[in-house]
C-alpha cells in the first residue's frame, strides 16, 4: 500500500466522522493511541512500530518529530510538531506525510 492511502485510512481511525471522538494531535504524537485504536491500525494495516525521533534535532532546532514504520509497507509516516515556549510542545498543525530513514554524520565540538 502507498503511502497516501495508508495516510488516509490511519487519519480515518485518528479522526472519525464525529469531532468528539477525535484523538489530541499530541497524544497521538506522544504514543498515547487508545489501545482499541492500536489495535484496528494493526489489524487494517498490519505491524507498526512508533518511533520518537527527535527533540529539537540539531538541524532543526524547533522541530519534534514522531514516525510510524508500517513494516508490511516498509512505508514511514512522520507526524511533526514545533517546540513552544509556553508549552513544550504543539502539534496543532500535525499531518502525516511519507519519509525514508537517512543516517548522517556531523561533527560536535567537545571542551578538552
């Protein structure tokens, strides 16, 4: 399944037809999915894992990023909020979109 598609059907779970019912964009960030959720993506979309993958990353200084691996796909879905002052963290504006793990190197500076 393309990524678009699983987009579709996991917002469908996370946001149903009714508002009330909606999970908060921060739980779902956070890995808090109800477990009766949990349990319909599987059995819809097969395995997944969670993935917290950064806190104000380095490149991206104000970025939080999650990502779901739907390993039945190999498709990752990254789900970003921003870092707020007066809350810690918002994900207001939250929506899936497809990434690819990429390994870097980069050079830190330690005192001596």
């Amino acid at each position: 399944m393309k990524s678009d598609k699983l987009i579709k059907i996991l917002n469908g779970f996370l946001r149903g037809d009714d508002e009330d019912d909606w999970i908060e964009r921060g739980e779902i960030a956070n890995g808090c999915i109800p477990k009766e959720i949990r349990e319909k993506i599987t059995a819809k979309l097969g395995e997944w894992e969670f993935y917290v993958t950064s806190e104000r990353s380095m490149s991206d200084t104000d970025v939080e990023r999650t990502v779901l691996f739907f390993k039945d796909h190999d498709v990752y879905l990254a789900y970003d909020g921003y870092h707020d002052s007066w809350n810690g963290s918002n994900w207001d504006d939250a929506e899936f979109y497809e990434v690819k793990p990429v390994e870097k190197t980069y050079t830190d500076w330690e005192k001596v």
